[in-house]
C-alpha cells in the first residue's frame, strides 16, 4: 500500500470512530431526557434546555472530527492529483 492509501484509511478511520461517540452520546443523552421528562413531566423546561446545550457540545466534537479529516484528506490531495 502506497503512503496515500494509508492516510485515505486513517480519515476513514478517524471519521469512522470519532463519529460514534458523538453518536453515542446523542442517543444517551435523548434517552435520559426522555426518561426525566416522563418521572417529572412539571419539570420538562429546564430538563429540554440542559439536554439542548449538552446536545450542542457532543455535536461539537463531531464538528471537530469533521475538521480533522478535511485536514487529512487536504493533506494528501495533492499527492493524489500529482502535484
């Protein structure tokens, strides 16, 4: 394998896993919401905000791998069209 085929994997690889725990997190976290929300329907507001805000920082981890792998594959572009 040619260094260019192993630094398209690694973005495939970062991306594939760098993803799953955002992923993860999202899903854990609309289930514990849910979960509050249903023991204490009074107290759904201040539940739904806190599960937006901490949403919106696993979102951000995603957007930062996101970037990571841009980075990558901007890196190994120009060796791919030859220049």
């Amino acid at each position: 394998m040619t260094p260019e085929v192993m630094l398209m994997l690694a973005v495939g690889m970062v991306v594939g896993l760098g993803m799953l725990g955002p992923a993860l997190a999202i899903g854990l976290i609309g289930y514990s919401a849910l979960q509050g929300i249903a023991r204490n329907p009074e107290a759904s507001g201040p539940i739904m905000t806190n599960m937006i805000l901490v949403t919106a920082f696993a979102e951000a981890i995603g957007i930062y791998v996101l970037i990571v792998a841009i980075i990558l594959t901007i890196m190994v572009l120009p060796t791919l069209i030859g220049g």
